[in-house]
C-alpha cells in the first residue's frame, strides 16, 4: 500500500488534496503567498510510483486557484520525480521562500 504525504506545517498552504490511497492515487496541490504553489502527485505512471515516491512540479497561480507549471524558477526547470517525504518538504519550503 502507497504511504500518504505527511506534510505537517505545510497543510494550511494546501488548496486542493486528494487522497486515495486505497486505489493508489494521491494529489496534493499548495499554494503560498507569493504566488507560487506546488503539485506533488504520486499515481502509477508518475516518476518513482514504483518505490512510493512523489513527483513535484511548480506552479505559478495567476487568478484565484487557477495556475500553469513553470519550467524557469533557481527550484526546478523540469518536473521533478523520485521524491522522498522528506525531499517534498523540503521543496516546499523552497518554493515558499522564492
């Protein structure tokens, strides 16, 4: 069984979750003050769903809850696969603080 994202102190950023674990489907969306958010999934075909791990993109909210993936932030330039618990938390901070 998929283990969910513990994301703690990041939960009052999240604007969307869904948790499905018992169907291995998982998609967690945050969004933080300056405009920026993160799409962390984990579903079969996603990089590492093989190994329980996440994926994570960026994303760049321009009206209300509506954004695009960015490819040009100094944080990621592709979706980025393969991601521990620990590794998504730590992107998030990152993503927080651009």
């Amino acid at each position: 069984m998929a283990s969910e994202l513990k994301y703690g102190t990041y939960s009052q950023y999240e604007v969307l979750s869904l948790r499905r674990i018992k169907d291995n489907y998982q998609v967690y969306k945050f969004k933080f003050d300056n405009g920026y958010g993160a799409s962390v999934v984990k579903f079969e075909g996603t990089m590492g769903f093989d190994n329980d791990k996440y994926e994570l993109a960026v994303i760049k909210f321009t009206d209300g809850d509506n954004f695009h993936l960015v490819y040009d932030t100094p944080i990621a330039s592709d979706i980025v696969g393969h991601l521990s618990n620990a590794e998504v938390l730590d992107y998030l901070e990152r993503i927080k603080n651009l």
